[in-house]
C-alpha cells in the first residue's frame, strides 16, 4: 500500500505541478485579459482556450492521484471520510467547468455560463473544505508536522481570499476580482503540492 500511495502522490504532484506551470503561462502568453479584472475562466474563451482547459484537465487529474495517495496514507482515521470526499469532488466540478465556458464580463448570461459559474462556486467551496479540514488533521502527524506552520498560513491565505472573492462578486468591486480569484487559486494549489511533496516523503 505504500508503494502505491507514493505512486498516486507523484502523479498528483506532476499534475498540480502542471497546472501551475499551465496558469503562469496563461499569464504571460498574449491572451488579452488582465489579471486583476478579468476572471481566471475568462482563459476559456479565446486563442489560448485549449491551453486553459488543459490546464483543468491536468489539474483535476493531480487532485484525484493526491486523493487517492491521501486515502491509502494516511487514510480515514487520521483523515475525516468527508474531507475526502471533498477533495474527491473538487475535480468533477472542474471538469464541469471545463465542459461548460464562462460568459465574458459584459455579454448576456446564458445557461451555460450560469452552469459554468455553479461548478466554480462549487469547485471553491469543495476545495477550501477540504484544505481546511485536512490542515488540522495532517498538523500533527509526520512529516505534515514538519511544515505545519506553512499548511497553516496557506489555509489562512486561502480563506481571506476566498471571503474577499466573495466580495468583489459586487459589481463596484468587480474590477478586482480577478485579483483574489488568483489568490485564492495560488494558495490551494500550494496548499496541495506541499501535501503531495510530504505524502511522497512519507511513503518512500
């Protein structure tokens, strides 16, 4: 069983490690959008649309692998079921985002941007849920211990950014949403590289 949760915690690291070389690159390939106004799914319409569901792709496969290493090392005890179950559902919500594009800011909601939007809300809430369930778990057991103060900042950051996202969902502070959406989006990536890194360190 070890062999095999340090397996799936390399191919989670690779696909998370992916996904954030993907949306570096998003932010430096001449897309058109700007990062603090226009939302991280804004990717989706456009020249570079396959790159940012790529990107998706990648990224909700490394958070099924890094579940499923979680659920074989440390399992559930220590891990609470439904925090994996949360994690488990974060990349189902992302394909569901993938499969149904945003509406740009500006043109007319249609249904499926009301369902791309349903999926992201969902994809955030179920990411946080499990970052922060897992954090408190992991803490004192080896080696998660060893960086506890790190998991612990990056939940926080991952949370004020999360509420300020919230937020700027009012449209006097839309202009800055992109801002905390990248944010948020940083912090849980690193959030769950750090836990794949101490997974495969365990289970070597």
């Amino acid at each position: 069983m070890t062999a095999t949760a340090f397996a799936f915690a390399i191919l989670g690291l690779i696909g998370l490690v992916g996904y954030l070389g993907i949306f570096v690159a998003l932010h430096v390939l001449p897309t058109g959008y700007h990062p603090v106004r226009h939302a991280v799914s804004d990717y989706a319409v456009g020249r570079y649309g396959s790159l940012f569901r790529l990107g998706l792709l990648v990224s909700s496969l490394g958070v099924a692998f890094l579940a499923v290493g979680l659920t074989l090392e440390p399992g559930a005890p220590p891990l609470a079921v439904s925090q994996l179950v949360f994690l488990y559902l974060v990349p189902l919500m992302r394909l569901g985002m993938a499969l149904f594009p945003t509406d740009l800011e500006g043109e007319k909601l249609t249904n499926t941007g009301r369902l791309h939007y349903l999926f992201a809300i969902a994809a955030f809430a179920f990411t946080y849920a499990a970052i922060s369930g897992m954090t408190s778990r992991l803490e004192p057991l080896a080696p998660w211990q060893s960086a506890h103060g790190l998991l612990s900042t990056l939940r926080e950051i991952a949370l004020v950014s999360l509420v300020l996202l919230v937020v700027t969902l009012l449209p006097r502070l839309r202009k800055i949403f992109g801002l905390f959406e990248r944010v948020f989006l940083v912090s849980a990536n690193l959030w769950l590289i750090s836990v794949g890194i101490l997974l495969a360190v365990k289970t070597t």
